[in-house]
C-alpha cells in the first residue's frame, strides 16, 4: 500500500466514514464519532477531486473540529432528553406491590410482597403491620428486602 498515492488515500477515507459511521451506531447518544465521519466524508470528497493529501489532512481536522463544536453540544442535550430506564435493584423503587404473607409489627420485621410476577421479602418503613392482601409502595430496596409503605388496606368481603 502505498501512503503517497492519492488512489490509496480515497479508499483510506471512504474506510474511515464507515468506521466511525459504525461506531457512532455501536455507541449511540453523544454524537462524538459522527464528528469524525462528516471530516472523513469532507478529506474524501476532495481525495475524490484529486486534492492534495496535505490539504485533505487539513479538510478532515477543521471539519471534525467544527462538527464537534456543532453536534456534541446536540448529542448531549438529546441524552438528557431521553428517559433513563432505571437497572438492578432501584428499578422497583416507586412500584406497587401487594402484601401475600402479613409483614410484623417492628423493626426489620418482614413478611412476603409480590410484584408483577415476583416475590419478596418486605418490611415496613415505619415498623407499623400490614396485613395480607394490603398494596403497598415500594420505598427503597436494602440487599434482598424491600422497604414497603402502605397505599391501602385489603377490602374485607361481606359474608354471604
């Protein structure tokens, strides 16, 4: 390959729009990388009008450079636009629940909660008893408990 040919150079530039085109995909929000593809697009349109390679070098920097300025200001106002899914633990925090084995009066005193589909160990924010068949809010999560709070009380059907 030789680096002084202006044929080599044009397929250098068309490769690097690709990669960095395909890593602003792979790395999405920031706008970063697309920076480099729109200087790697300027340098090979002049590579393809037979520019010098100096003065494509030159087209890429100022070009990239100015796009940064441009689109990570962008990027970074549409990241913070987007709703962030909370993960792990903190993602229950909010959620409610209803209480399937009656949580005890006290202090770290537990009983059993089900969300959507799932079971927990539970206690009460305020060591206050809930009772089977409650709703509850989950406060926080504390290793493998959650930290309840009561919303409403079981509705008791009239005998029959």
């Amino acid at each position: 390959m030789d680096l002084g040919s202006a044929e080599t150079w044009r397929w250098i530039w068309v490769g690097a729009v690709v990669f960095f085109a395909i890593g602003e995909l792979l790395a999405p929000g920031t706008l970063f990388l697309l920076s480099f593809a729109v200087g790697a697009v300027a340098a090979a349109i002049l590579a393809f009008a037979g520019a010098d390679i100096p003065f494509q070098w030159l087209a890429f920097v100022v070009v990239s450079a100015g796009s940064l300025a441009l689109l990570v200001p962008i990027g970074r106002r549409l990241d913070r636009t987007g709703e962030r899914q909370p993960v792990g633990a903190t993602r229950w925090e909010g959620r409610d629940a209803v209480v399937v084995e009656p949580i005890a009066a006290g202090l770290h005193e537990a009983g059993i909660v089900r969300v959507d589909a799932e079971r927990w160990r539970a206690e009460s924010d305020d060591a206050h008893p809930i009772e089977t068949g409650a709703t509850v809010r989950v406060v926080r999560v504390e290793g493998t408990r959650m930290v309840v709070e009561r919303t409403s009380t079981p509705i008791s059907h009239p005998p029959a």
